[in-house]
C-alpha cells in the first residue's frame, strides 16, 4: 500500500484487507490507529452489510486503498439513501 496515499473528507473510498474482506465507505478522518468514515459497505466472505455513523477500519493490514470506481460509489450511495443518512 502506497504509505503517501491521502485521503480527503467526504470522498468515498475502496479499501482492501484481503480477498475476503472489503469496504467502501464515505472518508470522515484518521488517526493514529484507525481510518474513521461516515458510512460504510462492509463487504465479506461474499456478504454485504451496511453499517453507518460512526464506522471506522483499522490501519493495518490494508492492502490497497484507492477511490472508489462509479459503481462502488452508486451502491454506498443507494444505501446511504434507504437509510436516510444523506
């Protein structure tokens, strides 16, 4: 993972921890220790669950981290959209 990778508050972002686990969420800020978003897209083991105020993502262990493609972005905001969070 690229370590000068920035991200900016309230762009959506993919991030990768594996082939097993993902997400796509709305960037809020960061620590020391987490990535913090508004809502996110938690993708595992083939399941997808929405989870939203408040969701963060530890640091380690991520393997890529890049914007979201257009597609991405439209399922985030779906979601975000039937559970009144925009």
């Amino acid at each position: 993972m690229d370590e000068n990778f920035e991200m900016e508050v309230g762009k959506i972002y993919f991030v990768s921890f594996g082939i097993n686990t993902q997400i796509v969420g709305r960037y809020k800020g960061s620590d020391a220790c987490n990535h913090y978003f508004f809502d996110i897209l938690h993708y595992w083991n083939g399941y997808e669950s929405f989870r939203k105020q408040k969701e963060y993502c530890v640091r380690n262990g991520i393997e890529e981290i890049r914007p979201a493609t257009l597609p991405e972005k439209h399922t985030l905001i779906r979601f975000e959209l039937e559970h009144n969070c925009i």
